[in-house]
C-alpha cells in the first residue's frame, strides 16, 4: 500500500504491481483489489503480475496466463473466469504430482512412527538435506569432473542428475542412521518419553536447517535456472510438465519397490512384525537394532528423494522441508498412523488437496489447508482413513 501511494505521488499514466497480495490476509487482499479497481477507473493504466489470478482476472479487461516464463493463454479477464473447469482439472494433475513427493515423505514418517512410536520433526528436513546434497553435486564436484549435463530431451536435467539422485539419497540415509546412533538411540536406551525423542527431533531439524542457511544461504536455488521445460498437452487441456511425468514415474516406481521390498525380504518381514509388536518380535530373535537402522535408512532416502523432486518441479529454498512438515504428518494421519499403503493415499489427498485450494484461496493459504484437514481428521476420525492403527 505504502509503495503504491508513494507511486500514485507522481502522477503516473501506468502503473506497474508485483503481486500485491501477497502474503496478505483475505481482507486486505479484497480491500488491496478494490483499491486497484478505484485507482484504476481515475484512468491510470495498471499492468499486475499476480499469483492470485481469481482476484486478478476479475479486475482485468485482459489476462495472460504464463507457464514457465510462456504465455499460454490469453482472453479478456471474464472468459478467462469463465475457464474454471479447465483449471480445476489441471490443479488436480498438478496435485498429484506434488502428492506424490508428499508421499514420499509421508511413507518414510509413517515407517519411523510405526516403528519407533515418536514423531520424528526432523523428517522434513531430511527431505531439505537430500535436495541440497543434490544440488551441490550438480553444481560442484560433478562440473570439476567434466561431467556433461545436457538435458534428456525435454526433461531439464542430464546425467549430472541422473547419478546426483542416487548419492543424495544414500548420503541422507547415512545421515539419518547417524543422527539416530548419536541421539535417538540413546535416549531410547535411557527410557526417553516419546514427548523427549519428538523435541529432541525439532531441535535436530532446527540444526539441519540453520547448517543449509550457512551452507547455501537463504536464497531460492535451482538445478539448471534458465532452462525452459515445455509443456505436454493432456485431454482437456491440460498441461504437464516432461519434469512432472518423470517426477510421478519416479514415485511410483520407489514405492513399488518399496512395496515388494517389505513383502518379500526377510528384513522387509522383520520391519512388519516389529511395526505390529516390538515385545513380540523380540522374543521371536528379531534383532530390533538392524530393523531400526534399515528403518532410518529407508526413511531418510525417500524423504531425500521427495525432497529433489520438489526441488526439479519448482525450487529450492533452506525452509522447504519445514513447509512441508505438516502436510506430512496430515498425511500420515490421514492414512492412518503405520500403514504404508495409506500414507501413499495420504499424500495425495492432501497434494490434491492445497492445489485445489488455489482456486478459491490464495497460494500462501496452502499450509492451512493441511492443518485444517489434520484437525478435521484427529476430531472425526482419529484412527485414518484405514482404520486399525495406533493413535
């Protein structure tokens, strides 16, 4: 507001706005809006790069609509409105997707829970770790090396990534066995509460995070910036990203993987029978330490997976796991606390879900979405969606 008065100072003949809703509560952003509007009808042109684009459409006489820095579709601000229901369709696809990543994180949380019986605050930034791991790999001892990195048809990433992937995921899986052996597991053997192990955990997070800001610094990064990544064309219009399609095979090919790995490997059945009775599996000659390791380990690699995905879908930034934080908990609660099948379903609800809210909330309401639908879950249905788990 104060920028724009300091602007409308000069008497200017056109006026150029940066999202002005942004971060704003619904009452300033109806109140920012209808003073656009006013200041508009005195016959100032505006020109308005916005996020919001309901409230944005519904002033404008003419709208563009930009993916990727192109414009894919233009028309007067009312017919463009009028094409909800392609929008609707396509923040559906672009829910899955990013339910999908949720899962990732989703599947890895519910296991340590399942297992451990704590709520690990730190599983976030496992997924931040992963991301930046990747992301020095890409820009460091792999450019040193002379490894090309020319991009995979329209994907926007080459082999630097192709072979980054993998080392992430394995150095984060070394990170969390290791912050399990130097913090959990002692407080484990010490008879720690599982209030003492969650608080614990934040304060892990809160170090993980503040080591990426110090790293890296606080600034929005990306793998390959300037690279454009066309847009495939679905039924109905809808468009999708070759990144988005690659995201969404990834995912479920990991969780497939995933899935035989827990039926059909001796340490997969050893992680069940512990999840379903620790004392019971015990007793049977369980060793309950290499199930806790593999349980560490899996978690935090396909936490570090979720995390680069996210980072090749849209960015990445030290507060990104953290965000993520609770649509993974809401997640795991939703498909029930130790289910592996429902922390998938979890997370592509709650993907779907904050993408849908875009069209009737702003995107910086997303996070709320997530923790409405959590609290709606623990009043009406505190078991999940399948029932059965712990609670």
């Amino acid at each position: 507001m104060v920028a724009m008065g300091r602007a409308l100072m000069l008497d200017p003949e056109i006026l150029m706005l940066d999202e002005p809703s942004a971060g704003l509560a619904p009452l300033l952003v109806a109140s920012i809006f209808e003073k656009i509007r006013d200041i508009n009808s005195r016959g100032v042109s505006i020109v308005i790069v916005e996020q919001n684009a309901r409230e944005a459409l519904k002033l404008a006489h003419y709208g563009f609509i930009l993916a990727m820095g192109k414009n894919v579709l233009d028309d007067t601000g009312e017919t463009l409105l009028e094409s909800e229901g392609v929008k609707m369709a396509e923040l559906v696809v672009y829910g899955i997707v990013l339910g999908s990543i949720i899962a990732l994180g989703a599947i890895g949380l519910t296991l340590i829970f399942g297992i451990l019986n704590f709520a690990n605050f730190a599983h976030g930034d496992f997924m931040t770790m992963g991301a930046y791991v990747a992301l020095f790999l890409v820009t460091g001892p792999f450019v040193w090396l002379g490894i090309p990195d020319n991009s995979f048809g329209p994907l926007s990433f080459g082999w630097r990534m192709v072979l980054a992937f993998p080392l992430a995921m394995l150095a984060t899986c070394a990170f969390a066995i290791l912050l399990d052996r130097l913090l959990f597991r002692k407080l484990r053997r010490k008879g720690s509460s599982a209030v003492i192990l969650a608080m614990s955990a934040l304060g892990a997070s809160f170090i993980t995070r503040m080591t990426v800001l110090i790293l890296w610094g606080a600034d929005y990064r990306f793998y390959r910036p300037g690279i454009m990544r066309p847009a495939m064309i679905l039924p109905l219009e809808i468009k999708i990203r070759p990144d988005q399609v690659f995201i969404l095979i990834v995912v479920f090919s990991l969780v497939t993987l995933l899935h035989f790995f827990l039926k059909t490997t001796k340490i997969g059945k050893a992680m069940r029978a512990t999840a379903d009775n620790m004392e019971l599996a015990q007793i049977s000659g369980i060793d309950i330490e290499r199930v806790v390791l593999w349980t560490w380990g899996i978690g935090g690699s396909l936490a570090a997976a979720g995390g680069i995905l996210y980072g090749l879908d849209v960015q990445l930034h030290p507060g990104m796991g953290w965000n993520f934080l609770l649509p993974l908990f809401a997640a795991t609660i939703l498909g029930t606390i130790g289910n592996f099948s429902g922390a998938l379903v979890g997370g592509l609800i709650m993907g779907v879900a904050q993408q849908v809210s875009t069209a009737f909330l702003p995107p910086t309401y997303k996070p709320a979405v997530a923790f409405i639908i959590m609290i709606v879950i623990l009043l009406v249905r505190p078991q999940g969606l399948f029932g059965g788990g712990r609670r």
